[in-house]
C-alpha cells in the first residue's frame, strides 16, 4: 500500500520543490517507486518531478478540478511505494472564493487524501518564531495533520538548536535541517525554474540534492510519518475533450506550458498528436485537423519567431480551412506583433489582430472562468472552461471579437478575453478544465 505525504511550506521560494526533488530522487535510489504530483496550476515543476521520479507527474488542482477528477488523477499512485504531492505558496495559500472542490489551496489536498504535511521551513532572519510559524499552521485547520518539519538554510548548529528546542517545546518533530548550499539552486527566470529540459546538468543536480538531504534529514523517520493509503476508485475522470482528431502540437523551448494531464486526457480519448516546432521553422502537420500553441516563452524568442517565414506561412496556410487555438504565448504568437522587453516589435503571425508588449511588464496571475461566446476548438458556445494565467506582457490591441466573458477567482470581468477571427482562436488562460 502507497505512503502519501503533502510538501508545503509558510511560503513560497522556501525549497519545496528542492525537497520534493531531492526526497524522490534518494528513495529511488533505495529501490522505492515513487509518484510525484504538483498542486495547483503549475507546468514547470512536473517535468523535474518526473526527472526525479521516472515517472510522469500531474497536477492536482481543488479549485478547478471536482473530487473525482482529482482521485482519477491521483490513482496513477496505487502502484507506487511513495506518493510525494508538493503545494504551491503557502500551505493554506488560496482564493477567496470556492472553486469545484476547494480554493486552490495545498491544505485543500491534503485534508481531501488524508495525507500529513511535511513543512518546510527557513528560518532565516529568526530563532524560536519558526516554531511559532509552525504551530499556527499545525493548528490553522482542523483536518490538516502536519507531519513535521524540515529545516532549511540554517545560518549555524547554534541557529539549528534555538529552532529545534523551540520546536521541540511546541511538540513538532524536525526531521532535519540544511545548511546552505548553493549547488543544489534551481535558477529561475521570471516565470518561475528554468524548464528542466533545458538543464543539461539536471540529472546531476538532483543527485546532489539527494546526496545533500539524505546527509541532513532523517529519511526513515519522514517515510514512517506518511500516511498509509488506499487510493479509491474515481467515479468519474476529468472532464476534458481533446481538440480534434489529429493534433498539430507546437512544442519548443518557446512553446511548452503544456498541463501533463491535458495530454494524457486528449491521448486517453483517442487524439493523436503530432508535435511540431516552430523555433526549427517547421509547420504544423498538414494532416492534422486541428493546431494548439500553448504558452511559453515567445517573448525570449520573438525575433526568431517573426525570422522563421515556413512556420509562420505554414500556419496561416492551416488556418485557411482548419482550427488554430493558442494559449497565453500561442495567443501572442497568433497576433500580429510582439513588443520585447528592449522595445523591439516582431511581427508575429497576423491570424488576430492581438498585440503585445513587454516594454513595460506586468503580472497578470490567477485563475480564470471563461464563459465561451463562440466555439473554440474541443468545447462548445456556452461551455464553461476553468483555466490559470500568468504573464508578464500588456495588451497593446485586441480588436477581434471577443471569445468569452472571462473572469477572476472573485467574479469579476477581466479584459482579457480572448480573441476569435475566422478559423483562429486564442486566450491568455491555460486550459484546466471544463465544469461538468
């Protein structure tokens, strides 16, 4: 029977993703199979989990995804020996506003599986307030069990005792604790980890992070504080329909947010996909009946984009008598120019009449309820698609009809609507799911 275990944190960047890394990576090592999953709308850390692992990782998500959805998910586990899920932010780090199941939160998953928290705690810059951290998220939530803590970026062994006795005092274990070490950083760009597949060295540096935390922590004692668990038959998968029969799917250093589970669900109902890469200046399949551009990274890549004349005439030539969708990056791409960070402007594909910039950025995150006022590949006039965005780029112009009525995790209308013109269609959000 799998041992279930959640990894969180008070925050974000406190080394989740490093732990759950490096813990997957040394039980393997002993010979344990291990299943990772990510919760929430995050399309970057499912790729390191699976280079851990050997195994693909999903994401897991309350806010868009109903209990079924998630246990059909979350099965793929039954024959491992560890189930790892890592949060997101902090561990009760939500909306406001109750999704399908739950607020997003990574609290919202574990109460749902039954599965202690691992916390992961840096207590830089304090002593015993970690241990008052600790107990307020112990104690936070009824149905939250914490497991204990790992310590990380200890300052020294006299910093490692104030934390641990304080710990110790409040009646929460510590499974161990990390000095710094700089080799085993993940770097990061400003959308979160550099892609693992674009790490040569990846393999290495989880190795050495496992190294590094079987030295430091208690391996033993953290598997014997996961939760034996029976995974339960989902009445139901999630409720996603692939686009169309063939996919044409663009996938590059400049297009790869793609959620792991979307494929699978695509490929579970029978789509096949064909993958395509516009930064080698390649066209989409011409047998395909459908083309997807999920997001990325266009913005660092612009130039070569508005260079690559095959890719570009090859996808307005598809569009002529097919669907193209595009996600967040794919949107901008299907517009008719990109503005880069230095305030160059490349001209994209011309398929919208969208226009961006990132001259001068700024955030756009949070979760999304799309409400379709026309047909977009996959989902009907009316359908109400729950998806997640996060971008740094302006809209310059997006003078197309608009695709839906779109709004935030609180309700209100966002101006980010989406564009539709012909056979093309485009949104900032990425796809999660359609309600029921």
């Amino acid at each position: 029977m799998p041992a279930g275990l959640v990894i969180s944190a008070p925050a974000s960047g406190v080394g989740k993703t490093t732990l759950t890394l490096a813990l997957a990576r040394a039980w393997r090592n002993r010979g344990l199979n291990v299943q990772c999953f990510k919760s929430g709308p995050d399309y970057i850390d499912p790729a390191f989990h699976a280079a851990a692992t050997g195994r693909a990782s999903v994401n897991v998500d309350s806010w868009a995804m109903d209990r079924g959805g998630i246990a059909h998910l979350v099965g793929r586990g039954a024959d491992a020996d560890v189930v790892l899920a890592e949060g997101s932010m902090g561990l009760f780090d939500g909306v406001a506003a109750r999704g399908v199941s739950g607020t997003g939160a990574t609290a919202d998953i574990a109460e749902m599986l039954g599965w202690p928290v691992l916390l992961v705690i840096d207590p830089s810059g304090q002593a015993q307030t970690a241990a008052a951290i600790a107990a307020g998220l112990r104690d936070y939530r009824p149905g939250v069990r914490l497991a204990g803590v790992v310590l990380n970026r200890v300052a020294s062994p006299r910093h490692e005792d104030l934390v641990r006795r304080a710990l110790d005092d409040a009646g929460i274990a510590v499974f161990g604790a990390l000095p710094r070490h700089a080799e085993i950083s993940l770097p990061k760009r400003h959308l979160g980890l550099v892609q693992a597949e674009e790490q040569a060295e990846i393999g290495k540096l989880i190795d050495e992070a496992a190294r590094f935390v079987a030295e430091h922590v208690d391996l033993d004692a953290v598997l014997q504080s996961a939760a034996a668990w029976a995974p339960q038959p989902a009445a139901n998968g999630l409720n996603v329909t692939p686009p169309g029969q063939r996919i044409a799917l663009a996938r590059d250093a400049a297009f790869s947010f793609v959620y792991p589970h979307m494929l699978e669900a695509w490929r579970a109902a029978g789509a096949d996909i064909s993958n395509f890469s516009p930064l080698a200046d390649e066209a989409p399949d011409a047998s395909a009946d459908v083309c997807w551009l999920p997001g990325g990274y266009p913005e660092l890549h612009a130039g070569k984009i508005a260079a690559n004349a095959r890719f570009r005439s090859g996808l307005r030539a598809f569009a002529e008598t097919r669907p193209v969708h595009g996600e967040c990056g794919g949107y901008m791409v299907l517009g008719t120019a990109l503005t880069d960070a230095d305030g160059v402007r490349h001209e994209m594909a011309g398929l919208l009449g969208l226009e961006t910039s990132f001259a001068k950025r700024r955030m756009h995150l949070g979760y999304r309820l799309a409400e379709l006022a026309a047909p977009m590949p996959g989902h009907r006039p009316g359908a109400r698609l729950r998806g997640h965005e996060f971008h740094y780029s302006t809209i310059a112009a997006q003078p197309d009809t608009p695709l839906a009525v779109v709004h935030d995790a609180t309700g209100a209308v966002i101006a980010e609507t989406g564009s539709r013109r012909g056979n093309a269609t485009g949104t900032f959000f990425h796809l999660i799911a359609e309600d029921r």
